[in-house]
C-alpha cells in the first residue's frame, strides 16, 4: 500500500493544476468530483483508447515518463499513471472536493475510514491539500481541499 501511495502522490501534484498553465483548479464545490486517477498497464495503449473514445489529450507529467495529465477541452481533469502490478477493480482514485481536509480526514476515520500514513498534505505552491481515506470496505477515496494545511499541521 505505500508503494502505491507513494506513486499516487507523484500524480497528485498535477491535481493542484501544476502544468495547466500554473492556475488553481476551479472551484466545483464541496462534495463534487475535482479530479480522478486512472491506472493502466500499457500507458501509450491506453492514451490511444481515452484520446479516441472522449477526445482527451495528453501533457507530459514533469519528472516521469509513468503518468500523464488528461487534458479535456483545454481543462486538467485527471491522470493517467502506470499501475504497480495488476489492476483491480479499484485502482482508480477520485478527488471530492472538501472545504477543511482535516476535518474531513477526522470525520472520514471517525465513520470507520482509515487515512494512510502521510496524508493528508500540501499541494506544491499553495495550490491546497489533498487526502486519501480507505473506507470501511478497503475502497480508497481521495479528497481535495483548494485551502492549503496550516504550516504547523502540514507534513
């Protein structure tokens, strides 16, 4: 499981729209979906399907060849990334957007969750905070606050 963190976490940093021209994801609201991962085996077969099947781009992840940004309309929706072994019927992760990441980090173990070691944390460059939780039935869930953890609070 940390391994597979830690190679979400090299992913996350495009969630904070780090090489969509530098700006801060847009606001869609609590609750909402504000970005999604999704893992593959064969990353140049599976940027063929998704580009020809919903008309996405791709741009480079800056520092590995194991992941790319899924562009759709000239907007950062998601990535694509390399999986650790087979994939599951879980291997993807969506972001909801919260408005207190720590609040909902304690909330979410509070119900029965569990938050992996490391999160949650900072996004580069104030662009906010992310989390991950796994639910009582082992399904991970991310969530995304575009409020950054206070200095003392982040990791």
């Amino acid at each position: 499981m940390r391994q597979t963190i830690l190679a979400m976490t090299a992913t996350l940093a495009i969630a904070a729209g780090a090489s969509a021209a530098d700006a801060p994801k847009p606001d869609v609201g609590p609750g909402r979906v504000a970005w999604f991962d999704l893992t593959t085996t064969n990353l140049a077969r599976s940027k063929d399907f998704y580009g020809r099947l919903f008309d996405w781009q791709f741009a480079p992840v800056k520092g590995t060849d194991l992941a790319v940004e899924i562009v759709a309309q000239g907007e950062a929706i998601g990535s694509l990334r390399v999986a650790e072994g087979k994939i599951s019927a879980f291997n993807g992760v969506v972001y909801v957007q919260v408005t207190d990441i720590n609040a909902s980090c304690t909330k979410a173990k509070d119900l029965g969750g569990t938050i992996p070691p490391g999160f949650p944390f900072n996004l580069p460059d104030g662009r906010g905070a992310i989390g991950l939780v796994v639910d009582p039935a082992g399904h991970p869930i991310g969530m995304y606050s575009r409020t950054p953890l206070p200095p003392a609070a982040a990791r």
